[in-house]
C-alpha cells in the first residue's frame, strides 16, 4: 500500500513540476491572467492545454507544408475542452420561426458592378472588437455591430451601443442563453432605441433591464432579411448597404489564428457576427471578413477571414440580415 501511494505521489510530482517549467503554459496564464482554485484543477487545465497544443502546432506543420489556407495558435480558450469552449461562446438561437411583420422585407440586390474589395472598417464605419465573455450573448454584439455600422452611415457617427441593453431587455431573446440578432432588431424598433455602450457597460450576465429612452445613441426603423445561403446578395448587401449580421458554425473556430478559413464539413448554425467585408487573397481565395466578439487577443485581433464562394460554408449566408437605422435631422 505504502509503495502504491509513493507512486502516485512521485506520478503527481511529476506533473506538477512539468507544469511549473512548461514556459508556453506560463506565458500562457500571464497572457491571459489565468487563476485556478486548486493545484488540482490547474494540473488538469495544463493536460488539457498540452492537449490542445499539440492539435495546434500539428496543424500548423501542414500550413508550412502549404496543405492548409489558416493558422492556429493559443488563446483565451486553449485551457477549455471542447464543449467547455461551445458552452461559454455559443449563444444562437435558430429564428426560422419569426414572424414576417410590415417593418421587415427581404433584401434585393440590383445589378450594379460591385468592388472586388470592400471593407467597412477602412470607412471608419466599425467600433471596435468586443469580448462577451462568459456569457452567450453573441447575438446581441452582432446586433449592435450591426447598428453601429448602420449608424455611422446614415449620421455619420460611430457611436459603441450597449449589448447588455440587449442581454437585459430583449424580451423574445433570451440574455446569456442565446438569441438572434434579428429578433433583436425586432425588440429595439420595439422600444424605439438602444442605449449606448456609456451609459449601459457591459456586465457579462443579465441582470434588472435598465433601459433609459434618454440615453439612446441609436433608433432602428425596420430590417432586411438576405435570401438564406445567398452569397451574391450577401456580398451585394455588404457592398452597396453595409455591414451585415450572420449565424455561423464556430464549432472549430476556437485556435483560429490567421489566414483564410477553410472548413468542408463547417455547417451548422451555433453563433452570430458580422460582415464587414470581402475580398480575395493573392492566391485566388475568396474570403469574408467577418467580426468576432471574442475579444482581440482571438484571430487577427479579433477578426476572422472566412471561405466565400464554398458552398455558403459554415452557414454564413443562412440567416443574414442588417438594420434599417433612422436618419437624424
């Protein structure tokens, strides 16, 4: 028994002194200011990151060999399995049952000749990337992103909206269990504006709706729903209206680092962002860009180029829609 028990000790020793001189997992707390409520669990978050690590640096070695279009690399997320991460990041609820109502119609395209390269963020027309933490309100950083766009041009003001406006009011979405960004147009025509991002910060959870019609920094008149899995009307829209929210699969999106991502088996609907552009790469790939509400230190600070021209991969033409916002005096 005393030799069992040695054992264990001197296997338990050892891990814990692989973990207290592995420099990519110290980096790797400090980064991201990672704290554990016991030696335990921090054991079990570094096997988890060694596990994650290796997935990474593999998929890395084929982007050197030219196999794959995107890197990987560690994050916020790399200490999390799987379904940890989808948990705390997925927050789409499907809206194929909305209602039509007369403030919504559908998007159609006109025949212009489009750019081959547009983005938004070069027109000053985007606020910044956010972070909505451990809570799934990504529908509602969608909405807002959305509107923020829409906002500036109309008004020509970039003014940051409240997603927690959002997370604590939408009464048909449903805080940080999930929404849809549509169905978040819908509640702010409801009650005539969203506050600003000021004067209603974020919280991470939802809380008591503290929603003030004197501080507005933003009215929504109607919305346009984009024929679903239509990627030239989505690439129509982002061109001549702006900005557009998408549901996507982000199931493997969570290392997504750099590059063009390219995922065949990408599609089903578990999170929403933003379009804000398109463009081709040197190499022929089409690519969207799209805005993530993961915070900076996820992808290209905080962006993401997603495969266009797939076969509307990862569901990002499936439910598509943008804000019609009210023109100031």
């Amino acid at each position: 028994m005393k030799l069992i028990v040695f054992v264990i000790v001197i296997a338990v020793s050892q891990v814990t002194a692989n973990y207290l001189l592995n420099e990519k997992w110290i980096a790797f707390k400090n980064n991201f200011e990672k704290k554990y409520a016991h030696i335990a669990e921090e054991i079990n978050r570094f096997e988890i990151f060694m596990e994650n690590l290796k997935k990474i640096e593999a998929h890395n070695e084929n982007y050197n060999k030219g196999l794959v279009s995107y890197t990987l690399g560690i994050n916020q997320f790399t200490d999390l399995l799987h379904h940890e991460f989808l948990k705390q990041t997925s927050g789409l609820i499907n809206h194929k049952n909305i209602l039509l109502n007369s403030n919504q119609t559908h998007f159609a395209r006109g025949y212009e000749e489009l750019d081959s390269h547009v983005d938004w963020r070069s027109k000053g027309a985007v606020t910044p990337v956010k972070d909505q933490g451990y809570c799934g309100s990504c529908w509602a950083f969608s909405a807002t992103g959305a509107i923020e766009s829409h906002n500036f041009i109309q008004n020509r003001v970039l003014v940051s909206l409240s997603e927690q406006n959002l997370v604590d009011c939408s009464t048909i979405n449903n805080g940080c269990d999930g929404g849809n960004p549509t169905l978040a147009f819908y509640d702010i025509i409801r009650n005539k504006g969203i506050d600003t991002e000021k004067l209603y910060p974020y919280q991470d959870k939802r809380g008591q709706c503290r929603f003030n019609p004197h501080s507005i920094g933003a009215s929504v008149s109607g919305y346009k729903v984009i024929a679903a899995k239509n990627e030239e009307d989505l690439k129509h829209a982002v061109a001549t209206v702006g900005p557009v929210s998408v549901c996507i699969d982000a199931s493997d999106l969570r290392f997504y680092e750099s590059g063009i991502y390219d995922n065949p088996y990408c599609s089903g609907l578990n999170h929403a962002v933003l379009v804000v552009g398109y463009g081709t790469s040197k190499e022929g790939l089409d690519y969207w860009i799209v805005k993530n509400s993961w915070g900076t230190s996820w992808g290209e600070q905080g962006y993401a180029l997603m495969s266009r021209n797939k076969n509307n991969q990862c569901g990002i033409a499936s439910q598509a829609s943008y804000p019609v916002v009210k023109k100031y005096n």
